[in-house]
C-alpha cells in the first residue's frame, strides 16, 4: 500500500512538472510581427487609407490627437488648412511606450495643427470644436470625432456596423490584447465622422495604429536565381 502511494505521489510530481513546463514553451514562442502607423488626416478630406489586414491580423489606435472645427472658416484658416495637403500613413519605428514621427513632414504637420489649434483657443464660442476622440449623440447632431472602418459597404458615413468603430472605443481599449482582428482580407481606413459631409472642415486628426500580424508567411514565391 506504501509503494503505491509512493508511485501515484512520483507520477503526480512528474505531470505537475510536465504541465508547468507548457506555458514556459508557449512564452519562448516569438509575437507576431508587429507595424505601427503614424496616420495624418487633414479633416477637410473624408478619410485615409492605412493599410490591409490580412485574415485574424488584428490592430488598434494607439494614440490619436487633434480637434476639428465644423463652422464657417475665415480666410486665415483656410489658408493654413490648405498647407496640410492630403492625408498620410506610413510605417515608424517605434517602441510601445513612446511613439514619434521625426520626419519633416511629420514635424510640418505639427506645427501647422498647433497653429490652427491656437486659432480655435480665440472663439468665443467652441460648439462647433470636435477633437478627434469626441463621441457623437444626437444633441451634436451626429458629426466629429473619427472612427476606423474595415470593410463596410460605405466607408465615407459611420452607421455603426461591425466593420467600423469610434476612435473613442479604440483608445478605451489599447491594450494588446483588445486588438479588434480582420476574418478576411480588408483595407482598414480612418474616417472622419461628419453626417452632411461639410467640406469646409478646418483641423487634422492624426495618430498611432499598432497592426499585429497574426497571417501565416506567404509560400510560394519563386526565387530569381
């Protein structure tokens, strides 16, 4: 009776250590390749396009700044709006806790949106001011703030499908492990939120987006000798 206790005791010491050791082979297993965007969206442009998210690829807004005005500009405004150009995206280099652009262009950028953001300090009235994480309701009438949209029939007009989802959300939950996934192959795009399509919108909406690659390598590909 002694030696099989002494036995089942031995074999339950080994399969607690066999068990122990399985999550330390899954820690050693390397994270999938990761990109992170720096996106630019001049808000007097409806969207832009970031990237494609290949099948269970998954992303989320890291950071995103930036406020918009949905009135009637003045001439100055207009003229430091059409100084941002068009939209970007591109990858950066950069870590999880700091994220920067130090191109020019990034750096041009930010000195025109402080500018035109300066601006907005002086109205006596900022009904009509919407930073980039504002969450529309129907007191506003539906309009500012961004959201990311993979896939829906109408990129162009939030209706809140499953494709497409507030910056706001994005930024309430940017832990990795929240990353929103793709089930099949979608071009994912930034958007500003704006029910009658105003086009003399003033501002740039601008950001970080983490993409996880979860894709399996693409075979196949011959080799030029």
């Amino acid at each position: 009776m002694v030696r099989a206790i002494a036995v089942f005791g031995l074999a339950g010491v080994l399969l607690a250590l066999g068990t122990a050791r399985l999550p330390l082979a899954a820690q050693n297993n390397p994270r999938p390749e990761a990109d992170i965007y720096h996106w630019v969206l001049p808000v007097d442009h409806d969207g832009i396009e970031v990237t494609v998210l290949h099948p269970n690829d998954c992303y989320v807004v890291q950071q995103a700044k930036g406020v918009a005005y949905f009135g009637a500009p003045s001439s100055e405004l207009v003229e430091l709006q059409r100084k941002l150009l068009i939209p970007t995206a591109h990858v950066v280099a950069s870590s999880d806790k700091h994220f920067e652009c130090q191109l020019a262009s990034c750096i041009n950028v930010e000195v025109l949106a402080k500018t035109i953001e300066g601006q907005f300090d002086g109205f006596t009235t900022k009904r009509q001011l919407r930073a980039v994480d504002h969450s529309p309701s129907p007191i506003d009438d539906w309009y500012g703030g961004a959201y990311t949209d993979v896939g829906s029939e109408e990129r162009e007009r939030f209706r809140n499908a499953p494709e497409q989802r507030m910056l706001v959300q994005h930024l309430r939950t940017t832990r990795r492990s929240n990353c929103y996934e793709a089930k099949v192959p979608r071009a994912l795009s930034i958007h500003v939120r704006d029910q009658n399509n105003r086009r003399n919108r003033i501002g740039v909406y601008r950001g970080f987006l983490y993409v996880e690659h979860h894709h399996p390598s693409i075979v196949g590909e011959t080799v030029a000798e």
